[in-house]
C-alpha cells in the first residue's frame, strides 16, 4: 500500500465515522423528541382527567361550589 493509498483509505474512513456519528446524533434527537412528545401526551392526558374530575363534582354538588383549587406548577 503506498502512502497515497494509505491517506485515500484514512479520507474514506474519516468520512463513514462522521457520517456514522450523524446517524447517531439524528437517532438520539428522534428519541429524545419521542420522550418530550410522551411525557406532553401524559401531561395533557392527567390535566384532562382532572377537569373530568372538576366537572363531576361541580355537577354532582351544584353549580355554585367552589372549583377545586389548581396544584403549585400545574398546566
């Protein structure tokens, strides 16, 4: 192998880790965005489930009660 050969191979080399990294990173984000989007769908999924909740007790214990009071940091 001559040393032009040698560097041409390296250039090749170079080049597949750093498209090998890409997918990596794309692959990582794809997932990480997956996750964001879940615990999204979860969050809105238990705020829906509590205004069910609010709902039913201000239908059951007439209109005027008090609405139940909202959690520290709730959406």
């Amino acid at each position: 192998m001559t040393k032009e050969e040698w560097l041409e191979r390296l250039a090749e080399l170079e080049k597949d880790t750093l498209e090998l990294e890409h997918r990596l990173k794309m692959r990582v984000a794809d997932e990480r965005s997956s996750k964001i989007a879940g615990f999204r769908i979860r969050s809105e999924r238990v705020h829906n489930r509590l205004l069910l909740v609010e709902e039913g007790a201000r239908f059951l214990c007439g209109e005027n009660s008090m609405p139940l009071k909202k959690a520290a940091g709730s959406i």
